[in-house]
C-alpha cells in the first residue's frame, strides 16, 4: 500500500467541516510554505493560486492511496484542483491549487484560513 503526503489548507485542517475525512490518516503536524502563493475567497471554502507573495498556513497528513482518491474526489480533482509537490518538514507533500484564471475577480485573504 503507498502511503502520500497531503499539505491541506482550508475546510480539511482541524475543526473545519471536511476535517472527517482526514480521521484515518495520520497528522504530522502543521507547516507554513514559502511565501509564493495567494489565497482566494471562494464563497465558503478557500483555493490558493501560484506565483503570489503569501505563505500558507496548513496542516500535513499522511495518507492511504484510498484516501488520497477521496481527497481528489472531495477537491475535484483535476477538474477545478490541480495538485503541485510542495517541500514541507514531513517531506514532500500534495497541495491543491487551482489556475490563475479561476481566481479572477474573487477576493484575496491572507494564507491562513480560519
């Protein structure tokens, strides 16, 4: 069985409602990226572009490929997420991003969601 490392930043860290659906896997702890991103109000859940300025704050999971495939799913994976590898202290690590041009005309918050 692979085992994955998801960096996750919005409705699936801790007390968000997603978080559910990390209950299997297990926390690794917290992590803030490199300041490259931007971070976007999408109605009731947050989405992150590239080439920004602010630093993300989040959580890492590792993660069954099971889990993985509902991770994907939940995030619409390819469809509107796509996933990068991001360098984090537990190793490298999936991040879901979306394209710059879903986040035209949405409002930028500050890389650290609730």
């Amino acid at each position: 069985m692979s085992r994955h490392l998801v960096f996750v930043y919005g409705t699936l860290k801790r007390g968000q409602r997603n978080a559910r659906f990390l209950r299997p896997a297990e926390y690794l702890g917290r992590h803030k990226t490199e300041p490259r991103y931007w971070m976007y109000h999408f109605e009731d859940f947050p989405a992150v572009c590239e080439n920004g300025r602010h630093a993300i704050h989040g959580e890492v999971y590792r993660v069954s490929d099971e889990q993985m495939q509902v991770l994907d799913d939940l995030e619409w994976y390819p469809h509107f997420y796509q996933r990068i590898e991001i360098a984090t202290a537990h190793g490298e690590a999936w991040m879901y991003v979306v394209r710059a041009e879903l986040c035209r005309g949405k409002r930028k918050i500050s890389g650290n969601w609730r």
